[in-house]
C-alpha cells in the first residue's frame, strides 16, 4: 500500500521528538520536512528540504518561513490555521516556487503541530510531477474535446431522422390496438429521450463567446442552494463556509449556476445510504495559485478557489482519471456529460477543475481568475 502524506508527517513528528536518532529518521525520509517554530523561523528540517529549498540548514534556520515562499502564499494561512485548530491540516496543488527555489514547484502540502512544542509546526512537502500539472491544466480545456465534432454530426444525421420515426409512431397509434399502443407510445418516448440528449451534447460545440460580468459568487451558490434544497438534495445537510470578502469573479452566472447545479447534484446522488450526509460548499481566496493556460505566454492568476465537498465513498479509483471525460458515469441512467459540461464551462472561463477523492469523500475544485476592473463591490461594478 502506497504511504500517504499523512502517514509520512506522523513519522516526521515522532521522529522530531527523538534528538539524533530522529535527525537520522528525518534525513531518511523521501520528502522535504520543515519544522517551524512559534515565531515563524524555521528551526529543524531534514535532507531533502535543504536539497528542495537549496539552502542549508544552518541558513534556513537564520529565516523565516515565508522568505522561502511566495507574498502572500497559502502556506502562511495554513501554519496559521493548523495553530488555531490544534490539529492536521492539508492543502493540495500549492504553488510555492519563486526565483530563489525555483519556478515550478507545486505541492502538497501536509502540516500538523508538533505536541512536544507548543506552537511549532511540522510541514511536509509532496512535489507534484510536471507531466500531472500539464495535464491538470488543460482538463477543463480538453474533456468535451470529443463531444465537440460528434455533436455536430449528431445534431445533423439523428435529430432528422428521428422526427420521422417518431411521426411514424403517432400515425401507426391512430390504427393501433391497445396492445400495440404501449409500443408506439414506448417508440415516442425514446425517440424524445435521444433528441433531449443530442440537444446536451450540441451545447459542446457552442463556440460563441460568452456573455460575462462581475459575478458575486456566494449570490450564485445561495440560489443553487436553494434550488437543492428544495429538491435534488433535500434530504442532505448543506455547509457553507465562505469567504466574505471575496472579490467577484469575471463570469457568467448562468452557466456558474449551471456548474454548481451539476456538482451539487452528484454529490447529493453519491451520499444515497450514507449516515448523516453532508456537503459542504467553500469559497477562499487563494494568491498563490498561478498556472499556465494554453493560448497565453505569461501564467494566468486563479486566486479564486470554488470547492464542493461530500462526505461519500468516493469515486472508484479506476474512474478518476477519466472523471471529467464525456460519457464516463457511475449512475445507471447517468449520460455521462455533467461533468464534461462543468470542464467545458470552466474551461471557456479561463479556470481549472479537479476533483480529488478517497474513501472519507470527493472534493470538487475549481479554480477561476478574479474579476480586475475598476470600482467593484460585491461583484457589482459601479
């Protein structure tokens, strides 16, 4: 079985409590291993973070941590955070490189305190590989890539047809026995429900440019919540936790509510039979997160952090990887375009969804450029 980070910081946070005979244990260990302390100097690390952040261990004990990282980086929230709880606390896909470590470094990262000294900080770093940030990148863009064509032809070669069949079915019901009714009428509905799953697919290939505007996101999850609760999800408990002063995302909230609709209604549909099933639904503001977009030279910013959380079994591990691909579904009437869709729409908007999943839960995330026009208020432009 493959040592999550999880696993690998308890090891790290015994170790740190075993003088040398830790060190030796740290220095073993394949991952980067930062101890900081209460005052946000780093104050023990192990071999492979001196190697990561090219400094030694004497030097990075004469600096804070945030002279290794990025202005502002989620890293700083996170030390903060795992100080506040008392407890564990991850964050995936972190972009910390800077020119004095390096450009491409994201991570995972993994931070718990250290009981033996109150207020320090153990964090453990998981360097993503180029290749699954390539791909990551360009998901949003790719996944409905070969709808794209199909839908064309679809909309051309079947929706013609179809009508002539389904008129065909109607004037054999006039002359039919009550017996053969139920056929023709059985004829009629899957006509309908083929055209209805043609007329989806067609929305892959609207090329048409979108209709945007500052966009207050929490208006847009308040109504989908609405919307869920009031059926697809009404047996389910909702969470939010917001950010308030989240700047407006440069979007349009139709097809936000579209995306969250989707999300919100998987989730709900992936808790059938679980105990207490929850969803939770956040927004953060996250000035780290930069990445490269196909068709730009200079990386794109995606401070804005949309997630939707549920605490269900998870998505089976086969299917992860082709999550977002068309036609791949769990559900036995599903078409498998939902979540190809939400790609797509994040995609045209400039973003990036991921889902990372397991068995306490799915996380959907999405990532989204922040709206950078002049006087805005609540995603009101005046």
């Amino acid at each position: 079985m493959r040592e999550t980070g999880g696993d690998t910081l308890t090891k790290a946070a015994d170790a740190l409590t075993k003088g040398m005979t830790g060190q030796a244990v740290l220095d073993s260990l394949p991952h980067p291993v930062v101890v900081v302390g209460g005052d946000d100097k780093i104050v023990g690390a192990n071999s492979a973070a001196e190697d990561f952040f090219h400094a030694s261990l004497s030097v990075m004990k004469r600096r804070e941590v945030s002279w290794f990282v990025p202005f502002g980086s989620p890293l700083l929230g996170l030390i903060a955070q795992v100080r506040e709880r008392g407890g564990a606390v991850n964050e995936y896909k972190v972009d910390i490189g800077t020119p004095r470590i390096g450009q491409e470094k994201l991570v995972d990262i993994h931070a718990s305190p250290l009981s033996e000294a109150p207020g320090n900080v153990v964090l453990l770093f998981q360097e993503r590989t180029m290749a699954e940030k390539l791909d990551k990148q360009l998901t949003s863009r790719g996944a409905a890539r070969t709808v794209t064509g199909l839908a064309a032809m679809l909309a051309h070669e079947i929706k013609n047809p179809l009508s002539g069949i389904r008129g065909a079915a109607q004037l054999l019901e006039q002359s039919a026995s009550e017996e053969d009714r139920s056929l023709t009428r059985l004829i009629m509905e899957e006509t309908d429900r083929i055209v209805k799953l043609v007329d989806r697919m067609e929305v892959f290939s609207d090329e048409r440019p979108i209709d945007r505007e500052p966009v207050n996101i929490h208006v847009v999850l308040d109504h989908v919540k609405r919307v869920a609760e009031n059926g697809f999800a009404s047996k389910v408990r909702i969470v939010e936790d917001y950010d308030p002063s989240l700047p407006p995302v440069y979007a349009n909230r139709d097809q936000l509510v579209q995306v969250f609709i989707n999300l919100i209604k998987n989730a709900s549909e992936a808790l059938n039979g679980v105990h207490e099933p929850e969803i939770v639904i956040s927004t953060a503001f996250r000035p780290g997160v930069r990445l490269s977009v196909p068709g730009v030279q200079e990386r794109v910013s995606l401070p804005l952090e949309f997630c939707v959380r549920d605490n269900g079994s998870g998505v089976p591990e086969d299917l992860r990887p082709h999550l977002f691909d068309p036609f791949i579904t769990t559900k036995t009437n599903g078409s498998g375009l939902g979540l190809a869709l939400v790609a797509k729409i994040v995609g045209d908007h400039g973003g990036v969804v991921e889902c990372e999943s397991g068995s306490r839960g799915t996380t959907f995330r999405i990532l989204m450029p922040a709206f950078t026009g002049p006087d805005v208020t609540n995603g009101i432009e005046d």
